[in-house]
C-alpha cells in the first residue's frame, strides 16, 4: 500500500492498482458558508488517480473533510462515498454538515452511511468505521483500511477519546496512524458556552493516541491549515510540537510533504 497526503486531513491510498481517498479536499472556497463565519479553505494537491477512485471516505460531513465537488472530480463512474451514520436532531444540531450532506445529493454521488465498527469491502480495501469523537457533537468515524496485509488508519479530526484500544484490539496492528495534530480551540455560535479543551487532538494528545493505538509509523495530518480569530484558534508551529512530542516515542514518525508519498 501506498499512502500519499494530499494537504490538511487529505489521503490517498494505492493498492493493487486500485485508490481510496479520505477526506478529499479541492477547491479553495469559504469552509464555514451558511453560517456567521468564513476562511479560506487549506490549500492542498489533488489525488494522483483522479478520476480512477473506487471510494472516497468522509470522517465527518464538515466542508473541510467532505468536498462534494472535488469527490465527483475525483471518484470513477461507479465510485461511492462512505461517510457515518446521522444522529438525528434538527437544523440547529446539524448547522455545521448540513452543506455537506445537501451538496453530496446535488452531485448525485452514491453514498453508503457506515454505522460504528461496519466494514465493507471495495476493491482491494477492507475498510471499517472506527468510533470517533467529534468536537461539536456531529457523526465522526475514523476509517481503518486494509489492503494486501497493511493496514492503516486515519483520525479525521477527532478529539482524544477512549476508543484507542478496542480499534487496536480489533483492527490493528496498524502500520500506519494518520493523525490530527493542530489541536484548535473553537467558539461557534450553535455552540456556547465555548469548551476550553482542544476540538482536535493536540500535539502530545496525538503522540500518545498513536502509542496507544500500537503504530508502527505516525504521519502527522490536519495542520497548517486555518486560523480565526476568537472563532479557531490554533497556536503556531504545529508539526514543530507534534516532533516534539515524539522523540521519545518508539514508533516511527513520517512528517510527509504534501503530495509525498509512504510506501508501507
């Protein structure tokens, strides 16, 4: 297997002549529309087999993990889109993944809604949502892919939870982690009073995740990406930190470039 980041939370996976991508991002449009606020969104690179992809993977239908446009782009003629199961709960509860959701149905791209612990096979990939947890409340799942005995798996955006051992106990060994790093802070106007915790995993929540988790090699992800003022607040040098961070771990670290690839 082949894994290449493509920018922010961006992966692009090759096996046996075949790709998945999770949590694709393409055009660099405002990630927060339909709400108070707007950025710009990360800047990344598109996938190598565009075009060519049997699945996309979405942790979450926020903008900034689910790119309608740049799946339909990206996805081939009879490709489908993986994404957690809702929760329920009206319009205020879903502000943030109701774009996302609408915009999936507006490019017609099939969509197959994974519950926790689910796995399907598509192609060469094994693939299963893994219980994750989500800053603002809304469905996250994190995917653990398998392909010609590799297997990695990849955080999305969450937040440090308690799932660590049972994905390791039922998924792993992992050959590879692909985990958030920047650790925001957020404050969004459906949620007050704000949490002073991190939204995502921080620079020392991440090295410990991927410990626990049994990784052979950690690739640091969802960094260097936005900052708002008052609204997500970062903190600098974050892949800085997350090194840091991991010096004394036993696992291997892979701080990729983005568009580099790591062969497993």
């Amino acid at each position: 297997m082949r894994v290449r980041w493509l920018g922010w939370a961006g992966v692009e996976l090759e096996a046996q002549g075949h790709s998945v991508v999770i949590d694709l991002l393409g055009r660099p449009e405002g990630v927060l529309e339909d709400t108070p606020l707007s950025a710009p969104m990360p800047k990344v690179v598109r996938p190598r087999t565009e075009g060519d992809v049997i699945a996309g993977l979405c942790t979450h239908l926020h903008r900034d993990h689910t790119d309608a446009a740049a799946l339909a782009e990206a996805l081939r003629p009879d490709g489908r889109v993986l994404h957690p199961v809702s929760f329920g709960g009206d319009d205020h509860e879903n502000l943030w993944t109701l774009k996302a959701d609408r915009e999936l149905d507006e490019w017609n791209l099939s969509r197959r809604p994974m519950g926790l612990w689910e796995t399907v096979t598509i192609g060469p990939f094994t693939i299963a949502a893994v219980p994750a947890v989500d800053t603002l409340g809304d469905p996250q799942v994190s995917w653990a892919v398998e392909a010609g005995g590799k297997r990695v798996l990849h955080l999305g955006d969450s937040m440090f939870h308690g799932y660590w051992w049972r994905a390791a106990r039922r998924f792993g060994p992992f050959d590879a982690v692909l985990t958030p790093v920047n650790g925001p802070t957020v404050c969004f106007p459906h949620c007050q009073p704000p949490s002073p915790y991190p939204a995502s995993l921080d620079a020392g929540q991440a090295a410990v995740a991927a410990r626990l988790l049994g990784a052979r090699i950690a690739v640091p992800i969802h960094y260097d990406g936005f900052h708002i003022d008052g609204f997500y607040d970062t903190r600098p040098d974050e892949l800085s930190r997350f090194l840091d961070a991991t010096s004394a771990e036993t696992y291997e670290v892979a701080a990729l470039k983005q568009g580099e690839d790591l062969a497993l």
